[in-house]
C-alpha cells in the first residue's frame, strides 16, 4: 500500500515561516506553521468532540475562505472524505447531495444558517457547526478547545479523500470519488507542467467546490510548499488587479473562458502588464480562438488543457513554447495518465477523426460513490469514458471539439457548437454567445444561437447570419439568433448550455 503522507505537516517543519494561505476577505495570512496547527486542531475537533471516524463524510457548505482549505487537510489527517457543496444548489438539490453522501458533520457559513438547520433536521446530520472566516464561530471555539493532533491516521493512496459531486445537468447529481492517489499524481502532473515550486503563489477565484477551484492551482501549490490567495468569488475587476500588480506576487492562475473573457474586456486590460505571470492555464470548456489571441497579443501564454472533475483536473496540457503555433489546441497528455479517442464502437479513430476521448491512469476516479448503474456505463476495461469529442492533429496534439453531448445533427451532417462559436466571437461587437442544438423539423436539428452584444454596441440577426454564412458551411450555420442581457453560467463560470435548451424549449420554440 503506497502511504499517504501529511503534506502540511512536512512544510512546517521545513519551512515553518513561510506563507500557506492568504485570505484577503478576513485579511488574514497563515504561514505553514500556523497552517499545520489549525489543521490539527481541526482534526482533534472533529474526531474528539464530534465524533468523526476515518470513512465518514464531512460536507463543507460555504463560500470560498482558507477555512475551507483547513478542512481539507484535517480530513486528510482523520482519513475522513471531505464533501464540499455548491452553495448556488437549491434546498431540494442539497438536500439530494446529503441523503446520498450521509455527512456526520455539516459545515456551513453564516449566510447559509437557515438552509443549514434545516436541512440538517430533515436528513439527521448529527452535527452542524458554524464558520465565519476567523470570528466567532463554532468551528474557532472548537480549534481553541482541541488539542493539536499531529499524528496522521494510516491511509493508501486507494482511500477516497474527496466527494466531489457533478452539477447534475445530465442528471441528478453523481458523487466523484477522488482518492488520495488522484490527487497526488495530479499534483506531480501539474508541477511538472505549470513549473510550480516554493515559490509559487497562486490566484484562487473559482469555487472551492469545483474541482478547477480546489486543485488548481491552491492545493497543488500547498503540496509543493508554495502559497495561494484566496479570494471569496470572482470580480473580474479585483482579479485583473490582483495579476497584474507585481507586488502581489501572483505567478499562476487558472480559470475558465468565462473568467479570461470577462477580465479582457474591462478597460485596464488594454495597460495590464501580465508578462511576469508563469502559469496562466484554461480549461472547463473549449476557448474561443480570439479570446487566446487576445492575451496572446499581451504576450501573455495561456495554457490550455483539458480535465474534468473524474480525472482531478488536468490530462492535457499545451507547453508554453507551443502556444502561439498551437493556437486552440489542448496540448499533450499528462505523464501520468493515457488516452484514446474512440467512435461508437469503441474502436481508435484515425488523426484527425473526430471521437470520444477516454482515459485510464492514476488521476482517474475509482468511480461514483453510490452509483453502480454509473460505474457500469462510465468504464471499459479500466478506461474511463469523458464524453468529450476529440481529435488530433498529425503531431499527436489534441483538440477538444466540444462536449459529445452538445453535438447535434443536421441533415445528417455533425455540428459542434464550439467550432460556430469561435465564428461568433470574430465580430467585435459580441460579448459572450453560446450555440445549442434544437429540434427542426426538415433538417432534425438546427443551431440556435444565443449572443450578448457588448455595451453599447448594435448587433441584428441579419448581420450575424451573413457573418456565419461567410465562414461557415451553410449546415453549420444557426437558423435562429437570440440576443440576451446576458448568459447563464454554473458558478464556475461555465454556460450552462441546458439552461438554454430549457429557455428554448419554454419560451421559444413556438414563438
């Protein structure tokens, strides 16, 4: 059995000085020595006072702070499976979330107090308890009351450290067991790609319950012995400011299209200087070319890769040296994982063929937590199935299509909205667009699509149409063009493109 070792323990006896964990809402900072011993405390607390063996979950209701962070490492010194939940989930979803997963102990922050208790009481949670970012709380009273535990409860790398559950927008939500062994190697993989070292700090924005959000870059960081900022919720303003003040120190930061093409837009983007960060990574979705081009104009090297929660982030990632002649492309594998795109039948597509990546390796899940029927359709021989359409080009390097879900066929010919987006984002006066398939009834589907024009900007349907039908094969182009205030987003940032389908469905498909 391959043993897992204290990460924060071993920084504060090596560098006991050196910062961990910057909180700029409660304006704190924690050096690894202080660091370790609120873990420990933390972990005294749960196993002491509440009771909380190895095995048991603890389930984390609460916005982005370095107590999150704490709790994360107090149960990977107890050996119990910590549970982070999206607070932007109504009470039913939460409620499903904590029925399959039957926490011993709810954390929660002061503004979810009453969705807390009451949850609490319907499924039985024998503990809830308080945090509110350094003040008075039941979490700070319980750190004071508990003795350090410093001695790490004997696990393997097989031992399931995280339930990280799926934004259920194929379905109700799934639980992604994420071992020990998975994060380890995920970590090596990310050091290895992203250059991070001691000296790295790192800009966290993305929620802590999102897989982005915790791995990337903060808790691959901690396992380095470097330091993150944590910052409570992305405002492109603050973040822009935060990467391109150098006094801040900020060398890596990861986040989704969304949050590159929100900070791009702002009107001190044009005199940020970004030169001086060394990891700038995107992911979570495929990203549009002229937003890459944008930062690429800056000088700035966005990285881009391709993972997903069920490999603990990252598989692909495109090298620094080639990101300028690889515009869009998702780079290599990782040297700790392998890969094949597939068709139907599951049998290897040639270069340049268009299929679903699968991939097997220490990073991926062991499978979904309570979910035999999943693990069945989710896995062939080990090798785990992405759902993601993919290709290559003659240098091996790969190129995520879309989501294989939202491809559509129209008149028989496949379409990948991705590849229509990137034509949207061509005219200046689009802001954001996203394109679905919908249901026609000549062709089976056609592509709606669905644009924000920037502030003060004027944008038709014609225009946009005669845009596409000059860059796109005429199946490829959308049959409908809807312009909105704005688009929905997960709160990683992501659009959710079913919130689209559903609009359509509701209120536009008759119309």
């Amino acid at each position: 059995m391959n043993p897992v070792y204290d990460w924060i323990a071993h920084h504060a006896r090596y560098s006991p000085d050196a910062v961990a964990l910057i909180d700029p809402r409660s304006e704190r900072t924690l050096s690894y020595r202080r660091l370790n011993d609120r873990c420990s405390r933390a972990a005294a607390y749960l196993t002491d006072a509440l009771g909380v063996a190895p095995g048991n979950r603890v389930a984390v209701l609460c916005h982005n702070s370095s107590d999150v962070l704490e709790l994360l490492f107090a149960c990977q010194k107890t050996g119990a499976i910590f549970v982070p939940l999206n607070w932007r989930l109504a009470a039913p979803e939460l409620r499903f979330i904590l029925e399959d997963c039957r926490p011993v102990v709810l954390v929660y922050g002061d503004e979810f107090e009453a969705v807390a208790a009451a949850l609490a009481d319907e499924i039985t949670i024998p503990h809830r308890v308080s945090v509110s970012d350094g003040q008075d709380s039941d979490y700070e009273r319980g750190l004071d009351a508990a003795a350090p535990q410093a001695r790490l409860h004997p696990q393997g790398h097989d031992d399931t450290w995280i339930n990280m559950y799926t934004s259920g927008t194929t379905g109700v939500p799934k639980g992604v067991r994420i071992t020990h062994g998975n994060v380890f190697f995920s970590a090596v993989n990310a050091s290895m790609k992203f250059r991070l070292s001691a000296r790295s700090r790192c800009l966290t924005f993305l929620p802590l319950f999102h897989v982005g959000g915790l791995f990337l870059f903060a808790t691959f960081v901690l396992h380095q012995g470097g330091s993150a900022v944590i910052v409570r919720h992305f405002d492109p303003e603050r973040c822009l400011a935060w990467l391109a003040d150098r006094e801040a120190g900020i060398s890596h930061v990861f986040g989704v299209p969304t949050n590159f093409l929100f900070m791009s837009q702002l009107p001190a983007f044009a005199d940020a200087d970004l030169r001086h960060l060394r990891g700038v990574a995107i992911g979570g979705a495929a990203a549009p070319l002229e937003l890459l081009r944008a930062y690429a104009h800056k000088e700035v090297r966005i990285q881009q890769c391709w993972g997903m929660t069920e490999t603990a982030t990252i598989g692909t990632v495109l090298s620094e040296d080639r990101c300028f002649d690889k515009l869009g492309s998702s780079g290599l594998p990782v040297l700790h994982a392998s890969m094949r795109i597939v068709d139907p039948e599951g049998k290897e597509v040639a270069p340049g063929e268009v299929g679903e990546l699968w991939v097997k390796g220490p990073t991926v899940t062991p499978g979904y937590w309570n979910r035999p029927d999943a693990n069945e359709t989710s896995f062939t021989d080990g090798w785990f199935h992405t759902g993601d359409a993919v290709r290559t080009d003659e240098e091996g390097y790969f190129y995520v299509v879309d989501r294989w879900k939202d491809m559509f066929i129209s008149g028989g010919e496949n379409v990948y909205p991705a590849e229509v987006e990137n034509v949207l984002y061509r005219l200046p006066q689009v802001a954001e667009a996203a394109v679905v398939g919908v249901p026609d009834e000549r062709w089976g589907e056609v592509g709606c699509a669905f644009v924000v024009r920037r502030a003060g900007q004027a944008l038709d349907a014609e225009a946009v149409a005669k845009h596409c039908r000059q860059n796109l094969g005429g199946f490829k182009v959308p049959k409908r063009f809807v312009f909105l205030d704005e688009l929905p987003h997960s709160a990683a940032g992501k659009i959710t493109k079913a919130d689209l389908r559903r609009l359509y469905r509701e209120r536009l498909a008759k119309a």
